[in-house]
C-alpha cells in the first residue's frame, strides 16, 4: 500500500508541474502577440514611406516632361494684305520652348498678285503653360533670315534683303494653330509693285496651320 501511495503522489506531482508549464507557454505567447503586431505595423510605415519617397522621386524626375521630342512639319496658310504658304521644321526642346530649324515661304504682298515674296528663315517659338485639360496652349514665334522680293508680273524686278516675321496665337490639341503674324522686309515696297532704293516694309496677316 505504501508503494502505491508513494506512485499516486509522485504521479499527481508530475501532472502538476506539467500544468504549470503549460501555463507559463501560454502566458508567454500571449505577451509575445503584441510585438509582433507592433513589428508588422512599424513594416507597414516602413513600406509605405519607401513608396511615397518613389513617387516624390519619379514626379520630380517627370518635372520636366510634357512635350513631344519629335520633328514636325508644319504648314500654314496666312491671309492679309496678300495671301501665302510657310512650310516650317520644327522641333521641341522643352515644354515651352522650340526650335524652328527652317522656315520657307511664299507670299503675294497683295491681291493683284504682281509683287511676290519668298523668304527663307529660322527662329524660335515659346509656349504657354497648357490649360483647358491640356488641350491649349498660347505661343509666340520669332523668325530672321533672307527675303527675296520680285516685282512685276511677268518679273520685271527683284531685290533681296533681311528680313523678319513675329507672331502669336493659341495651339489646340497640338496639331491647329492660328494668330496673328507680323511681317517687316528691309526691302522697300508698296502695294502697286514698285521697289524704291531705302526703307522697309511691313505686312499684318492672320494665320492657322497644321501640325504634322
């Protein structure tokens, strides 16, 4: 009997201590739980720091973008006190400014069709920041180079000289564009085709073209 006592005490010991142990596990993990759920959120900051610091970083990187880096034909018509054609290549480098490599042109300085211009020039243009959705934008342009002037109809004259366009106006959908254009010529003329020896000349048109 006191064999089997001795087994009962020993073994309710056992199944004591076992409990206790059990216990302190379970204790310890629920007090662990916590931590980890602290070292999720602070993985979470973490991530979500990176990846703003990204975007700031790739929006900057983009600050510059917003224009077409490609070459494009333009062609214009303008209408004034003749009528005339620009073909003109040009090029963005920014998005507000441009480089137009050549212009070549024609015009009637006026309605009798007996006085004619053909320039050749190079500029550049200036854009506004763009609005309406990006839809528009304002531009000026300012070209100098060589104007070729015949009079007469058949030639009966020409005179070559500098000469010098400006204008402004409004770009839609990057393709239309109208304005105004300003047109000085060092060579001197009036409307009935007669050149004279000093002076200048200068011509108003309205213009719209297409960008190809």
């Amino acid at each position: 009997m006191n064999y089997i006592k001795l087994f009962v005490t020993v073994f309710a010991m056992a199944l004591a201590l076992n409990a206790g142990a059990q216990s302190k596990t379970t204790a310890r993990s629920k007090s662990a739980a916590p931590a980890k759920t602290t070292t999720t959120t602070a993985a979470k900051k973490t991530t979500s720091s990176s990846s703003s610091s990204s975007k700031k970083s790739s929006s900057s990187r983009s600050s510059n973008k917003g224009y077409d880096p490609d070459v494009h034909f333009m062609l214009e018509t303008r209408i004034g006190s003749g009528i005339g054609e620009n073909l003109v290549l040009e090029k963005e480098f920014h998005k507000y400014v441009a480089v137009d490599f050549f212009s070549l042109g024609y015009t009637s300085e006026n309605w009798k069709f007996d006085t004619h211009k053909i320039s050749l020039k190079t500029g550049a243009r200036g854009f506004s920041p763009r609005w309406w959705g990006g839809r528009m934008r304002a531009y000026t342009d300012l070209a100098l180079g060589y104007d070729c002037i015949i009079f007469g109809s058949p030639i009966s004259e020409t005179s070559h000289g500098f000469g010098l366009t400006w204008g402004l106006g409004i770009h839609m959908l990057d393709h239309f564009y109208f304005g105004y254009s300003l047109d000085y010529t060092t060579i001197s003329m009036n409307l009935g085709g007669w050149a004279s020896v000093s002076g200048g000349a200068t011509s108003h048109f309205f213009k719209f073209g297409y960008r190809f």
